[in-house]
C-alpha cells in the first residue's frame, strides 16, 4: 500500500461518523443488509441522502437492482447490531428482530431512525458504487439517540458531547 494511501486510510479512520444498517430485498424477495458508514444527507428538494457499496459486498447486485432500501441510523446501544452485519458468515436478520415495512422492505426495530428511500441514482466511483436515494419516508425515535463510530471502535455519544 503506497505511503499516500496509508495517510488517506489514517485520516478517513479519525473522521467521526455515525453508523448505519442499509437493507433491502434481492430478486428472489430474501432480506439482505450490511453496516454503513458512508451515509450522508445531499439535498433537501427532493429530500436525497446517499451511500456507498464496496464492489466485493456479496449483496451488491441486489442493492443495484433495488428500487427501494432502507437506511436505519443505529441508537447507541445497537453495537451487537452494527457487528453482526459487518460479519461473514452470521445469519443477520435471523439475529434481530425486523418487519416488513409499506414498501416491503425489512426494517429493524429499535434504531435512532429508518429512512425508507426510493433509488433516485447510482454512480460507479471507483471499486465503489454510490446509491442515492429519495426519502419517502421517516420514522424517528423521541427517548434514543444514534451512535457514533470512530477509529473503529462505536457506542453511545460520550456524556461530554451533551450540553
Ligand atoms: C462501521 C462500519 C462501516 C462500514 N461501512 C461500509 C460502507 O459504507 N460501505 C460498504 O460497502 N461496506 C461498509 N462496511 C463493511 C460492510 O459492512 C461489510 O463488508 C459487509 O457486511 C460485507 O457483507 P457480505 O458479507 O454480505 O459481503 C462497514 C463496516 C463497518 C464495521
């Protein structure tokens, strides 16, 4: 790995975000999700957000052929969640407890809050492929709020934090 590459890897680790668990339904109508970080808002009309998928996601195809997915922005306390679909090999929403939403789309119960989106766009980026989509709608939980991830590790939002 090139020196500038390191840097890049050293100073992307040390940018604080949140974490989120991006799911939908492949082909065949099966629940499939991976942990994200990569989420972020991009305009406010319409109402878009986007992430982005690594190339060598085993749900790649489905996500690409997706009309719709659901962005669920995890509560501090979910870190058994944010592990187990980051994983290989785990049953991941046989581990959780989910439903299906008006969309058909699998959401997890107890997140921070569930952005339901329609695909609006993707773009190839590199061994990545951002997908933007339109929020059409949004639950919010009023007592939890979300977690934070940084230098890998993730939790609740330090009491520092609160003012
Ligand atoms: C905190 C965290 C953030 C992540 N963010 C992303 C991301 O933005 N995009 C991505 O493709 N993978 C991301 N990953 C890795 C995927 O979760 C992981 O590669 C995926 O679950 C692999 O799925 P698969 O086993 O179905 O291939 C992240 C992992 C962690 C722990």
């Amino acid at each position: 790995m090139s020196e500038k590459e390191n840097v890049f890897k050293e100073v992307m680790g040390n940018y604080p975000t949140g974490v989120t668990i991006v799911t939908a339904r492949n082909e065949e109508g099966e629940p499939v999700g991976l942990t994200v970080n990569s989420f972020a808002s991009v305009s406010l009309d319409p109402l878009l957000v986007l992430w982005s998928i690594d190339h060598r996601v085993s749900s790649l195809e489905a996500f690409k052929s997706a009309d719709h997915f659901a962005i669920h922005i995890l509560s501090g306390d979910q870190q058994d969640l944010c592990k187990t679909f980051a994983s290989k090999d785990t049953d991941r929403f046989n581990s959780c407890t989910w439903e299906s939403s008006e969309y058909n789309l699998p959401v997890i119960n107890d997140a921070y809050a569930v952005l339901q989106c329609k695909t609006f766009k993707q773009v190839e980026a590199g061994d990545h492929t951002i997908l933007i989509g339109e929020v059409q709608d949004i639950q919010k939980s009023d007592t939890k709020e979300p977690m934070m991830y940084h230098q890998r590790r993730f939790g609740p939002i330090p009491v520092e934090f609160h003012s």
